[in-house]
C-alpha cells in the first residue's frame, strides 16, 4: 500500500491572519506557496463536511472569487465524471457562467 502525507504550513501575523501558506507533498510536489487553501473534508462518521479556508493578506478580492469561481468549476466537473449528473453539473456550470461575467464587468471597472 503506498502512502501520501500533504503537508500545509499556514504563518501567520500576530492576529492570526495568514501571511504566508506553504504546501507540498513526500509523493514529488516540493513545497510550493500559495495565497489561498480551501480543504473540503467528507466526514464519514458523522456524515458531514468540514471546509478549512484560508487566503494570506496578498490575495486581491478578485483574485479570491476567481479562485473560487474555478473550485466551482471543478466541483461540476466531479459530480459530472464521478456521479453521471448532468443535471446538477449543468447548473454549476450556468451558475460558474454567470459569476464569470459579473467578474469580467468587475475587471472592467
């Protein structure tokens, strides 16, 4: 059985908020750093997720809702291979479509 550790180092400034986020892993992904982390868990217990969130103070306010945009993005792109739903994966997308635009017209201002 071959086994993956991913670590995440958050530093953080005197009040917690974080100023730098670093990750990486022992399978070949070095340590990288990032703005922003979103980590869903699946608690198969007590059958509910669990999100940890965290951006560093130099993520701009577009930069984190294109972020999130993408994770939407993905998440349809999962329930689409993994599930068959194009049903709920369509809605995503037209969803992910309409936040895209709202964002353009924001860049544009």
């Amino acid at each position: 059985m071959n086994t993956t550790n991913i670590q995440i180092e958050i530093n953080s400034d005197a009040e917690n908020v974080p100023e730098r986020i670093l990750w990486g892993n022992n399978s070949g992904i070095e340590v990288e750093e990032a703005k922003a982390i979103s980590i869903g868990v699946w608690d198969a217990k007590g059958r509910g997720s669990m999100v940890m969130e965290l951006w560093n103070k130099e993520m701009q306010t577009l930069e984190l809702k294109g972020f999130y945009l993408e994770i939407i993005k993905k998440i349809a792109e999962t329930i689409r291979t993994a599930t068959d739903d194009h049903v709920v994966s369509n809605i995503l997308d037209n969803a992910c479509f309409q936040i895209s635009s709202l964002l353009e017209e924001e860049i544009k201002r």
